[in-house]
C-alpha cells in the first residue's frame, strides 16, 4: 500500500495512553503470583453446568437483561434485581458508571495509590480527575473525600495496598457527598474486609462493585456487577443498552449462577486463601520484609535487602512472577498474590535463597 | 429511604434514548423469525470444544490479546493477526469504532434506513450525524457519500432490506473519503453477498466489521470482529485496553476458533438457508407480497390485503414472531428471518390462513 503522509482521520482517533495489562502464561512451569487469580478451581457446579450445557442452544442470543443471574445475585446480597447491573467483568461495570455518572466538568476523586485503571478511564473518557494521597502509611484520609467533587471512587480493601476501611469510614463519606455519586469497589472484599452492600438500601448515591473473578475463582470468565438503588440500575442499564445489548453469553450466565449459588465451596476456599495468607505474611516478616496488614488475596511488601525491582527479576529468572509497579511511592514493594499452600512455601524458600546470595 | 428531590449527580446523567432489544424468548412453541437468529446448531467443533474444556482453568484470566482467535480469523481472510480485532459481538466492535473515530466536528454518514443502532450510538457518544435517504426502491445512493464528512458506516448488505451492493460501489465510496474512515458492516454478507474484505489490503481507512452470530451460528457466544489496515487495528486496541482489557471469555475463545475452522459445516449451513430463504421468497410472492431479493438470512416484504402491523400482531397470537418496526417509510413492511423449512412451511400456512379469512 502507498503510504500516506496524513489523512485527516488521524486528527480525529481518540489519544490514550494504552493500559498493558499483566503478563499472563499458561505456561504450567510458572508459580502465577501477579494478577491476584484464585488458585483454587470454580465450584463443582460450574463443572457441571458447563458439562450439562446444551451446545445447540448458542444459536440463539442470550437473555439480554441477564435475568437469571441478576436474580441470584440479588438474592444473595438481600436486594431485588432491579438493584443489580452485571457487566463483562468489573472493568466493564465501572467503565459503564464513568459514562453514566460522570459528566460534570468537576474533578472525580480517587486516592494516589490504587487500581491503576481509575485514571485510564479517565483519561480516556476525558473526565477531569484529582488523586488524593495516602498518607505515610498508606491509609485513605476520609476528610479529603468532603471537597467539592464530580464524583468519587475508591476501592476498598485498597489496591494494591490490600488495606480496608470498615463501614463507617464509607458511610461518612457517602453522608458528605449526597450530590455525588461514590463508587465503592469491593473487588477484593471477600477476603477479609467488610462490605457495604447493605447501605445501597439507605443511599441513593452509593454504587457497590464486585467482581466473581477472585474470590468466585471465575477471571476467565468475566463477571462483574454493581450493586445500587434502582434509579441508578436503571441509568447504567440505559447507557448499556445503548452500547452493546448483549454482553454476557449464555454459558458465562450459567457459570456465574452456580459459582453464586455454592456458598459453603465459597467460604471454604476464602478461608484456606487467608490461612495461606496469614503463613505468608508471617514468613516474610521473619525475612525482615515490612508488609501490610492485608484485607485481600494479595501481601504488598518491602524487601530487606534488596531492592523491590531485583527481587522480581530474580524472582522471575525462576519462574515465579509477581507484581511490580514501577511508579513512585510504590516503587519499593512487590504486590504478591496468595497461592497454594505449596506454592507459596516454594515461593519462601526461593525468596531465601536469593537474599542468602 | 427518604426521597430527595433533586441531588445534582442526577443533573449529570448521561442522557440516552433506552434502546429496548428484539422480543427474546426461549419458549420451544414459538417460532422465533424475529431476531435473524440461525436456525442450526454451530458446528460440531463447537460441541466437542464445550464437552474437552477444563473448568479448572478459568480460575484463571483469558489472553487479553485473544491471540489464538485472532489468528484463526486472520488465516481464514488472508490477512495477518494484527489486521484483525475482535470483541464481544459485532456491537461492540462498532461501538469501539465509534470512540476510537468517530471524534470530530463533522457529520458522520449512514442511510436512512439501515440498523437502528447506528444513531444510539451517535447519540450515546455525542456524534453528530446524518442520514441519507435510500431511493424509493431502498437502495442505497453511492454519491451522498461524497460529501464532506467526519466518518461513514453502512451495512452491506443493508438492513432491514435484505439489499446488497457490489464491491465496486464500496471501492468508490472508500476512494471517495481518503480523509475519512469508512465501515462496512458484514454482519449477514455470508448469505449472498460480495465481501469488501480484500480491499483493506490496499485502503487503510477501510474497516470491515462481521459477526460470529449468525452465518456461524453463534449468537449465544457474543464473537463479532472487525478487519483494516495494522494502524487502524492499533488505534482500536488502545482504546479497548483502557477500556476493558479481557473481554472474551476463555470458552468463547474456544468455541470462535471452532466455529471459523469448520468450514464445510459453515458453507452447507448457509446453502441450506438461502434455498430455503428461495422458497419462502416465491411463496409470500404467489401470496401477492411485495419481496425485495435478499443476501441476508431475512426477507423484507410488504404484505398484501393486511396492514404489517396486523400480520404482525395475528402472527405472535399464533406463536410466530416476525419484526415490525414502527418508523416512517417501512411500517408497512415486516422483516422475516429465515428459519429451517419445516418453520417456513408453517409461517406459509398460518399467513395463508390469516389472509383468508
């Protein structure tokens, strides 16, 4: 093809600044520490499901409201389906309340340190933005969250601090805000943190995301959801509808049904994530790390001699990965998802080896 | 909850026009010609690929990059993986298209009459747009979209109609607008009509956009792509990736790739449709109808000695769906998705029995 100097389409494509997204491997030799998966498989009765599955049936689109699933979720926060919106995941849930809700020409707020697509949507939908920094601990300052504000979002427990705020703390922070809409993303509140889902029934501006792809152990799936008062279900719905009227298929439906349904399997394996968690967090001060207390499925931690980035290279170099931000402030802390038992011994051992170098 | 009168958030609401998706249902006693559905299965490979997949992996994310599909597509369109993007139906691959695009001052263009989503898009995104009217006989003018503007998107062949233009036509309206990215919606070309899809090879601001739901019987999958020149793939990608990075489910991958490769399954599938789409063609004509020839998997058609919105309404009594759409200049025609001929055979009869009493 002749290559043009400049068409002016190339005026016109929207300029972002491209997210990339974590290194994924199916490679079976790696210990996967890096995108807080869940290393325990789905319920048996997504494997029965899937098995059950009736092929022929893909012909046909699926429910577009998703109603089957809405329903169960409902059912399992104590609210009706009209309070439920399910997305592709929850970046997709939260993409579709920045297009709802933020529209004003005032700053959204979000703290400095956190989930690194708040200001990838932003950017990209071009909606102003202001960080609000955590302090020398890394904890959220409610009080900054009382200024004037097109809208708030903050995850709770933090990422990729893994430290929560209890209920108080965001009721106090919905309370200043009546004219905002605040987004609470519990992405990783199931374990250990306390959830504010009961609060969408006393306020109107609250939004309460959550995601199956953690604690559900459903990431290659894609499932999320927002829990809020109907009126705001029912914008996000409008704004859906507008975009793509059907996003989740038909399996991904059913999948998401039987990994809400199978409460005990949910509980059973949370529970074995934070024993791991706990054994994990104690092994690494014994290293000298300094490590956060962690309401999530992730340790953040600083090394003792040597330096955040070595330590994932070398790290790495043996197969095991885990995350690093190249970014100030977090610059000297891995973020480490909680594997298996076994994995995470491996995990130890190899840590003790390298700093014994 | 106390209601409050007027909290501002609700001043900055996105303000849509709710889109109300086609009537769905899974009801085995409907016969459902309303929704352009295919009325076979998907190929085997799509059965075996269900029954082998291993549930325990999707504790795990998929590939953002949807690599393995990608390149099935790529191989079968002769093109090179990094000409194609895929997403999760051909809805949301248009919506991309639309913010990655779509971003001047400009009118974009489509037909008067063509799929109704093309303006809630617009609206959603705060495009402006034009709509250039189809002749009396619902074709499509090539010159209309020679006139300045900030994009052009029409399906090929058009819907509701059913009617197809040449590549020739496409090859001017591309060369036309080399300052403007032109789309060419495939969604139902597979059943008659001439793709566009080796023209990307040589204009690079041509994009092609199909669709997994129908031709392949996947609707229930959500798998739609689009086709262009590496640059315009990139631009598409980097919006996506801040956007929602994983978009396709790990089964949905599998069952993609299923789908493209079998491509005798697809060919007779597809024969199958357009003898049947023949007969039904000549029936409504002997029953006095006014028919256009179409390439797609539906029949555009004027009934005769009934209003459409009467045939429509006693054909649902009688279990059948058909769509109607109430707007100007096509109230008086209903769309009619080919099904197997057995539903054929009975549409043909209870119209009959309708027009006779």
């Amino acid at each position: 093809m002749v290559e043009r100097k400049n068409p002016s389409w190339k005026k016109y494509v929207r300029q972002v600044t491209p997210y990339t997204p974590g290194e994924q491997s199916d490679d079976a030799d790696i210990i996967k520490l890096n995108t807080n998966e869940n290393p325990y498989p789905p319920c048996k009765g997504v494997r029965d499901a899937l098995k059950d599955f009736d092929y022929e049936s893909l012909r046909k689109y699926p429910d577009p409201a998703i109603r089957e699933l809405r329903a169960e979720i409902a059912n399992y926060h104590n609210v009706g389906m009209e309070n439920v919106f399910v997305g592709v995941g929850s970046d997709d849930v939260i993409a579709m309340c920045y297009m709802t809700f933020f529209n004003s020409a005032k700053a959204i707020l979000f703290p400095d340190i956190t989930y690194s697509f708040y200001d990838v949507w932003a950017e990209e939908f071009g909606v102003p933005y202001e960080k609000q920094p955590l302090t020398d601990d890394f904890r959220i300052v409610e009080s900054d969250y009382y200024e004037e504000n097109g809208g708030i979002i903050i995850p709770n427990p933090n990422a990729p601090t893994g430290i929560a705020e209890g209920k108080d703390f965001f009721r106090k922070i919905v309370a200043h805000n009546t004219d905002s809409i605040v987004i609470v993303d519990e992405a990783y509140v199931d374990f250990g943190a306390e959830s504010v889902d009961s609060l969408i029934h006393s306020c109107d501006n609250l939004i309460v995301v959550r995601t199956l792809s953690k604690s559900r152990s459903l990431a290659g799936s894609r499932i999320g959801y927002a829990l809020a008062d109907e009126e705001l279900i029912k914008a996000m719905h409008d704004v859906k509808y507008s975009f793509n009227s059907y996003t989740i298929d038909r399996i991904t439906m059913k999948l998401g049904v039987e990994a809400i349904k199978d409460e005990a399997y949910f509980r059973e394996n949370v529970e074995k994530i934070i024993c791991t968690k706990n054994w994990t967090y104690n092994k690494l001060k014994d290293l000298g790390f300094e490590v956060f207390e962690s309401s999530s499925n992730f340790l953040f931690a600083k090394p003792k001699g040597i330096s955040a980035a070595d330590l994932y290279k070398e790290l790495k170099a043996r197969k095991i990965l885990v995350r690093f931000f190249d970014k100030p402030r977090i610059n000297e802390y891995l973020r480490i998802t909680i594997g298996t038992d076994d994995e995470m011994a491996k995990f130890i051992d190899v840590v003790s080896d390298i700093l014994s170098k």
